[in-house]
C-alpha cells in the first residue's frame, strides 16, 4: 500500500461534473483529489476483501444477540421501534443490504474496523463511478478494487417491486453541497437500468395519509416503495414517525428498520464483548477505557464530536451537536500517514458480501472535509 502524486487530469471538473459528482471542490479545494492515488497488491486487497466479509458475518452474530436479550434499550432506540425491528430482521424484506466499512489499513497488519455506515451511506458516486472513469483514463492497464456499480444494479433486479405495484420512490433531503441529492440521483439510475420505475421526492413532500394510514406523494398517490437517504433515528423522531413504523406492512423502506442495530455505535461493545481480541476489531466498551482511545457518539456522522485521548491527555477533537445519545469507546488506532494525508478504507459490502472499496483522507479525526482518493491495484 503506497501513496504516489499522480498529474491531474486538465479536465477533471468537468468531467467529474458530467458523472454526477458536482461537490467536488470545498473552499477552493478539490474534494475529488487526483493529484494522488494509492497502490494495492493483490494480496492486500484479498486481505481487505476477506476482513469485510468475516466483519459482515459478526455484525449479523451481534445483531442476533442484541434482540435475543433485548438489549435495544441500551442502543436508546425508542421502544415503539423494538417490535418492528425484531420482526423486520426475521422477514427480511426486500433491501440493498449496503454500507460502508470504514478501516484503518497500512497495508501491513490486519484492517481494523471503527464503524459500519450501514443505512445512510455516501461518498458512494466516488467510489463507484468516478475513481473507475479516472483509472481507465490514468491508468488503463491497472485494475481497482471495484464492483460496486454492477452489484448495485445486480440487487435491485432481485428486490424489484411485483407487477402492479407503485413506482419506487427515492427520499431525500435537499442538502446545500447536493451531495445527497446526487446520491439518490445515483441510486435511482441504477434503479432504472434494473429495469425499476423510480421517482425522486424530498423527505418533505412525503404525506401521510391518516384515513388510508399510508405514504403519499405530492399528487396523493400511494407510495408502495421508498428509498430513503435518511437516517432512521431522524425517520422514527419525525412528527409521523410512530405512523411510520405502524404503517410498514404497507409501504416498504429501502433500507429496513434492522438497520437501527447497525449503524449505532453501541454495536462496537457487543462485537467486542462477543469476539474479544479479534484481528480485526479494536477494544470497544460503553465505559472509557484506561489506554488511548477515541469517545464517539453512538448516532455522529462525519466525525462530529469525536475525542481522541492518548497519554491521558486530548489530541484531538471535533466540534458538533451529538452526545445526548451516549457515547462509545474504542481503543485509539495510529493511522498511516501524516498531517492530513491519513487515509481511512471505506470497504463497500452490496447484499452482505464485499463488493469494492473507497479511500478518504483527513488528519487525525477523519471529518466532512475529509478528500477522497483514487486507488490502483498493481501486480
């Protein structure tokens, strides 16, 4: 695993406006940045396939044991929720089953997990579709860790709604970088080479219809399907979120209610508890540890209100508004690299099983101002 400078394209905005990805320039600087990539070998990159299934198989082992114990309280997971995820998990409704690990890798020691974006994911445009366009143009000889987009296309023609039913709805809310909005955007395309009849909505033109007690679109039309970019913690505390989770039997969520067990911090300590000492997990515990560790919020995103401790003393942390929900413990790991060239693997998994992988770089806490970096594979 090397980090090499690389010659950016002359026409890289435009070219990577024309795939989608229109956020990619933040304050002047390039959020898309090729003017570096990384090199796996094929061994490394077998290494991270193999950690990402073996993680998938124990987040399926926890998740298991946290509703045989019904331990969902200990998640602050409301209590109108807890039946619907125990019976959304044993159903296995239709879902992409996708997210993102995110590992810590030198290309040395085994991958280490700090968490699974497992409902809401992004930086998906990236990784799918732009970093390939980039390697066939930079380095056409090479390969790259990447099925994402097949894979994608792959499970929603196996999830694809019966004859009769309504177009498949894509929520999302209107963000200002349009980084949700492009994602969806992505999703539904691949939707629609599926063969699927998709509609883009806002979360705010979703209606409730009280007499029918279902979703409904602008136009009053009943919604069968919907994709939401949009965490559940925020569905389920919305105005109709207890209509929601009493309506689901009539309107399918894309990605199911399950995935509250997920993408809580809270499930680190049960992996924990449950496979100590395993390769690819760090110490994590709801109590602070005595070593170096980082504090996280269970329901953060983008690395707001992250702590890192070492020696006893803050190295570093992030400004937010998260933390009533309780916070995690995991031991502290010393990423590659330095200043703000530490890169974080973001290992994509579509329907359970390892499908390509993405790269991030930031400084010491990787946040929402963090680069995404292509990579290769050589050898």
């Amino acid at each position: 695993m090397r980090r090499i400078d690389t010659v950016p394209r002359t026409d890289w905005q435009a070219r990577v406006e024309e795939l989608g990805l229109v956020w990619h320039t933040a304050d002047g600087k390039a959020y898309w940045d090729e003017s570096a990539c990384y090199t796996f070998t094929p061994a490394q990159i077998a290494t991270i396939e193999s950690a990402s299934a073996e993680l998938y198989e124990m987040f399926v082992a926890a998740g298991q044991h946290v509703l045989d114990r019904e331990l969902l309280g200990n998640f602050g997971i409301p209590d109108f929720c807890h039946n619907a995820i125990h019976d959304s998990w044993e159903a296995e409704p239709p879902a992409l089953n996708f997210g993102r690990f995110d590992l810590g890798y030198d290309g040395k020691g085994p991958p280490k997990l700090f968490e699974f974006n497992c409902d809401t994911p992004t930086s998906l445009v990236e990784a799918a579709v732009i970093q390939w366009d980039w390697k066939e143009a930079v380095y056409p000889q090479a390969d790259q860790y990447n099925g994402i987009h097949d894979a994608l296309i792959a499970k929603w023609r196996d999830i694809a709604p019966p004859p009769g039913s309504s177009a498949l709805y894509l929520a999302h809310v209107a963000d200002a970088a349009g980084e949700d909005s492009v994602t969806t955007a992505y999703l539904a395309d691949t939707a629609r080479t599926a063969g699927i009849d998709t509609r883009l909505i806002e979360m705010k033109d979703l209606g409730w219809d009280s007499a029918g007690r279902r979703f409904v679109d602008l136009d009053n039309a009943a919604i069968d399907a919907v994709f939401h970019l949009y965490p559940w913690e925020w569905l389920v505390n919305e105005p109709s979120g207890k209509d929601l989770v009493e309506s689901l039997g009539t309107t399918l969520w894309i990605e199911p209610i399950w995935k509250m067990l997920w993408s809580n911090k809270a499930i680190l300590a049960v992996l924990w508890e449950l496979f100590p000492g395993h390769p690819n997990l760090l110490e994590a515990r709801r109590t602070p540890l005595a070593g170096d560790h980082v504090r996280k919020p269970l329901l953060a995103r983008e690395g707001a209100n992250v702590t890192l401790v070492q020696g006893g003393a803050t190295l570093a942390e992030s400004a937010g508004d998260y933390g009533a929900e309780g916070f995690v413990y995991q031991a502290l790991y010393d990423l590659p690299g330095s200043g703000t060239q530490r890169p974080v693997i973001g290992a994509w998994m579509v329907d359970g099983a390892p499908a390509g992988m993405g790269i991030r770089e930031d400084g010491l806490i990787t946040g929402n101002t963090a680069r995404f970096v292509p990579h290769i594979v050589e050898g």
